[in-house]
C-alpha cells in the first residue's frame, strides 16, 4: 500500500500528539487494523471511522464542491 495525503496527515497528528497506534485506536473507538490500514494507505476506508479519529484533531472528511472553470 501507497501512502496518500491523508495517511500521512494521521500519522503525522498522532506523532505529534505523541499517541501510539494503540492509544489512536482506543481514543478514537476504531480498531486497532483500522487505524494500521489507514496509516498505510490502504484505497477502500469507511468514511465514519475515518472521522471518528480525524475528530480527534478537531478535522472531518466530507464532500466539497468542486469549481469547474467557465469556457
């Protein structure tokens, strides 16, 4: 698995939290796989557990538009 931007954004916040992926897990609620297969990059994540640990930071995933240029 590839990391992508937002595994390394989690990664990076629990580092600086200074939580290791077992106090990620707990904290958050998620399992403790989870938190391994988001920090790796895995491609298929269930967007709720995702913000469940992304809460932690004060973030969230969701839908945003996007702003297509007029021709």
């Amino acid at each position: 698995m590839e990391q992508t931007t937002l595994s390394r954004f989690v990664k990076a916040m629990r580092k600086q939290y200074n939580l290791t992926q077992v106090e990620l897990s707990e904290k958050s609620g998620v399992g403790l796989r989870f938190v391994r297969e988001l920090e790796q990059g895995k491609q298929t994540l269930r967007v709720d557990k995702v913000n469940q640990i992304l809460n932690l930071f004060g973030k969230e995933v969701g839908a945003i538009p996007i702003e297509k240029e007029e021709k």
